[in-house]
C-alpha cells in the first residue's frame, strides 16, 4: 500500500506541475523532468516491492506480473532522457553501492524461472 501511495503521489505531483506556467523553458524542463524522475524511481520500487513478495511466496503468476509491471518502469524511466534536458544522473540496473548484488540480477534470475533467496 505505501508503495502504491509513493506513486499516486509523484503522479500526483506530474500533473501539478505540467499545469504551472513557468516563467522559461529550461526551469519547466528541469522542474518536469525531476519529478518525473522521481515517479520512475518510485514505480521501480513499487515494482520490485511487488515482485519480491511474489518470489517469497513462490507465485509464478505473480512473479510474471512483477516482471512485466519491472520492465514497464524501467521502459518509461529509461524513456525520461528523450524527453527532458535537464535530469540527474540516471540510476542504473547494476547500481549496487550499499546492496550485494542489483535488483536487476535477481529479476533476471527470476526471468529464467530460478528460484532467489
């Protein structure tokens, strides 16, 4: 439910934003493109949140939508850069600075039918 909340709220905060007139152009792309930014992030979140508690219970059914829901958020956060100037660094399927191994690993695990602890 909180993952589903993060991203009502960055959905939310898109479309207020796309109706503010900004004073330039670059301020509305950059303002625009962050928070779209941050309702990507939170779709991938959500995604693997989801995902997750699929593979803890082992639902092959579930596990197929996680991936599926996955790679739509990865398809529209990867899509960002075509569409705004100003946006952060993009985050990375093989970021792994604080965690053993990226979620993307574990997804494609999943992907080939392996179970993942």
């Amino acid at each position: 439910v909180q993952k589903d909340e993060a991203v009502g709220i960055w959905e939310e905060m898109v479309a207020l934003a796309e109706k503010i007139q900004w004073p330039d152009a670059d301020l509305a792309d950059f303002a625009i493109g962050s928070v779209n930014y941050g309702l990507g992030m939170s779709r991938i979140y959500q995604s693997l949140f989801y995902l997750d508690a699929a593979r803890r219970n082992d639902d092959q059914g579930e596990i197929a939508e996680g991936i599926a829901m996955y790679d739509a958020a990865w398809e529209f956060y990867n899509s960002l850069p075509g569409k705004f100037n100003h946006l952060s660094t993009l985050y990375s399927k093989d970021y792994s600075l604080h965690i053993a191994s990226p979620a993307d690993a574990v997804v494609s695990e999943l992907r080939r039918g392996r179970t993942v602890l």
